[in-house]
C-alpha cells in the first residue's frame, strides 16, 4: 500500500488527548490511532466488504414494456378483496 506523510497543525487539546488516551488504552502508536481517525472521519472503512444495493441503484437501462407493464399495474384497484 503506498501511503503519504502529513504534518498536522493546530490539533485541539481535546482531540490530541482523546487521541493519546485512545492509542494508550488499546496499545498502539499515535501515529495508528491518528490513521484510524482520519481513515474513519474519510468515510473509508478498510477490508469493508459492503451487501447494500448501491451499485444497482440506477443502473438499470430504460424498457419500454417494462414501463407497459408497471403502468398496467398501477391502473388495477387498490383494494381488491
């Protein structure tokens, strides 16, 4: 994996102790735990293997019958008993 190298300024007092706290109690670097964070605040979950539907989300092309078909669906009654 090829990786960058920051330099962060001006870091809270807040987050460098929650971050030193968090890095303490689970016995990693600073350094890891940082990487965590900023992975995490990314939105980017690593190994993650996802089982939503998102990539078929719009991915379908335009069908004329199936268009026919839905709007002949939506014409039945609601209510049939």
């Amino acid at each position: 994996m090829v990786t960058k190298q920051y330099t962060i300024r001006a870091v809270p007092h807040k987050v460098d102790e929650a971050l030193r706290r968090k890095a303490q109690k689970t016995g990693k670097s600073l350094n890891e735990v940082a990487v965590e964070a900023l992975t995490k605040g990314a939105g980017i979950t690593p190994n993650a293997k996802f089982n939503d539907l998102d990539w078929f989300v719009g991915s379908m092309d335009k069908d004329s019958e199936l268009d026919k078909a839905m709007d002949w669906m939506d014409s039945l009654p609601q209510d049939i008993s």
